[in-house]
C-alpha cells in the first residue's frame, strides 16, 4: 500500500474546496479509474468529464495511463488550458 498525493489545479481547487489530498492505493489503475474513484469519493462528477487533464509525477498524462503505486508519488489534475 502506498500514499498517493493528489494535487487540484486552477479551478479545480475552487470546484473540490482542497488544494491536495493523500489516497492510499493498494494496486496499479489508471488515470481514469482514479478520477472514478474521487469523483464517487468527493461526490465531484466533473473530475469525469474529458476536458480534466492529469499528470503523473509532473509529466502530462492519458486517461489509460497506468499509476504504480511504488513508483508514483504524486497526481495532479486541472481544467485546460487556453492561451493565446
């Protein structure tokens, strides 16, 4: 079992009233069934929309990207982001 952190960006932070959280996890998942998880454990179902971006350990991930418990330390998610 291992400790995850788990980061809010943006408006996210506002949407889900914390900055971070810790999650123990036991095995790996992905990306996509960890938004599952907090959006059923946060009762936040716009963790589920597309538009939510994630990063593993600060590099950009996919829905289908694996998290490994004793490799990963941290996942971080916010909305997209615009520029011009």
């Amino acid at each position: 079992m291992a400790n995850l952190k788990i980061v809010f960006f943006a408006s996210l932070r506002e949407t889900m009233k914390c900055d971070e959280l810790e999650l123990q996890i036991e095995s790996e998942l992905t990306v996509r069934q960890l938004k599952e998880k907090l959006a059923e454990q946060l009762q936040q179902p716009l963790l589920l929309e597309e538009k939510v971006k994630a990063a593993i350990d600060f590099d950009f991930a996919r829905d289908d990207d694996v998290i490994e418990p004793e490799k990963v330390r941290e996942v971080a998610f916010f909305p997209p982001v615009t520029g011009g």
